[in-house]
C-alpha cells in the first residue's frame, strides 16, 4: 500500500481510502459488540487479532518508514463517546527540552479503524496539521478528517488530536466502535514510551489482560511484525500501573 511519507512527515497524518471492504467492517463490528467484555490489547482478542498483523496494516507501516515495526500491546477496542478536548499521545507532550523533541522525526504512530461512517457525521478524529513538529504552537487550524468507512486513519503520536471531532456536523447515529492501534520502530523513543505505559492505571489493565496465542504471535512475526509481550515486565514488579491521569516521565536533562 503506497502512501506519501513526505507529506505525512509535514502534516503528521494522513488518512488511506477504502483500505477495508464494506463486508469486513460489519464483520468486525459484530465482532467488538460480541466480544464487548473483552478487556485485553486487540492481539489476544478473540477474533479482531488478525487485524494487528494484516498485510494492508503492514504495508502502510512500510511506506511510512515504521519498519521493521514493533507492536508492543497499545491497543484497544474502544467503545467511548466524547466529548475530549485535544491532546497528545506521547511521552513527553509539553515540554519542548525533554526526550521527545529532541529529534525531527518521532518514530511511533497510531492508526484507527473507525467501525461507522464519519464522511458526513461528526465524531471522528480531528487534528491540528503539523503539531508533529514542534512541542510549543502556534499551530494551524483544526481539520476534520471526514474519514468514510473502510479508511485507515494514521497519526503521528506527537500530533494535536480530538478522538470526538467534527462539532459542525451532525452527529453519527450508530454507537461508536474503533479499534485503536500504536506501532513503533525499535529504539530509545520506543523503549520510552513503553516505560511510560507501564506507569498508566489503563494500560496497565490491557496488558494484564492480554494472553496471545502462540500461533497468533507466531503468524504476526511471519509476516515481519515485531512483537513484544508487555506482560512478562509486569510480573512481581510493584508500583506500576500508579497513573490513571497523564503524569510526565522523568529524565536527565542534557549536560
């Protein structure tokens, strides 16, 4: 699947057309509500986990210079509604000398799969174009992505983002179904945001939940994904999982 790596450098986002065929998206619908109890990543869900390591997924990741990706358990089938406010995603989301900003390119994304139509409805995602680049605005204004069914919505962690946009149109009358995944490249921006999770009450939740299937991991890696099973780090460690609201992570400051 090719994408435009240039464009989503500059903007931080890019959305892919139709990448799933009508008849998988009501699969998959009818999947997360029968499978709406489930409290793990979508890896050790009963039925979604092949969309973890699907080709199309891959292939994307490929074009945007996330390879070889490492999946590491931040996922989820989320049934919220809103409304949320902007925010980021990553490490370090407002402190412009810490880790995260001190490089051009942040190397670990998140894509949505948005189970319901917001081509014409609001309650999609809505971003603010190049809030990638620099920690401190000012920015560019909002846009809404207008994502239709099918499409593949990919962000860039350090992107300004509202999981519940799109206020000016009216709303989506099917309850909201996404299945949310991050991928990252292997190394130190990675291994810090996975430092990070594990001081989050909600992720520390999905990773204790989380049990994959061996032939599950097996097929991922086949295919090139690099998987990395969050719940060997939990066990016997205490004071994880401490932070249900954002709390920065400490770091040395450059001498």
């Amino acid at each position: 699947m090719n994408t435009d790596p240039q464009l989503f450098s500059e903007l931080g986002y890019v959305v892919l057309p139709r990448v799933f065929a009508a008849d998988e998206m009501s699969r998959m619908r009818a999947a997360a509500l029968e499978h709406a109890s489930h409290v793990g990543d979508i890896l050790s869900h009963p039925e979604l986990a092949p969309i973890v390591y699907d080709d199309r997924i891959l292939s994307a990741l490929r074009s945007l210079g996330i390879w070889p990706a490492r999946y590491f358990g931040d996922s989820n089938v989320s049934f919220l509604t809103g409304p949320y406010g902007f925010h980021r995603d990553n490490t370090d989301r407002g402190d412009p000398n810490a880790p995260d900003w001190q490089a051009a390119e942040y190397p670990i994304v998140r894509i949505a799969i948005y189970l319901q139509d917001y081509s014409s409805h609001g309650g999609g995602l809505e971003v603010l174009p190049q809030s990638h680049q620099q920690c401190d605005g000012p920015f560019a204004p909002a846009v809404y992505l207008n994502s239709g069914l099918g499409d593949l919505v990919i962000w860039n962690l350090r992107t300004f983002h509202s999981g519940f946009g799109g206020r000016h149109l009216p709303p989506q009358p099917l309850p909201r179904v996404a299945l949310f995944l991050a991928y990252g490249l292997p190394g130190a921006a990675t291994n810090r945001y996975l430092a990070f999770l594990k001081t989050r009450t909600y992720q520390f939740e999905i990773w204790s939940n989380s049990l994959y299937r061996r032939s599950t991991v097996l097929e991922a890696e086949r295919r090139g994904l690099l998987v990395r099973d969050l719940r060997a780090d939990l066990e016997g460690v205490p004071g994880l999982g401490r932070h249900a609201g954002y709390v920065p992570l400490p770091y040395d400051p450059p001498a």
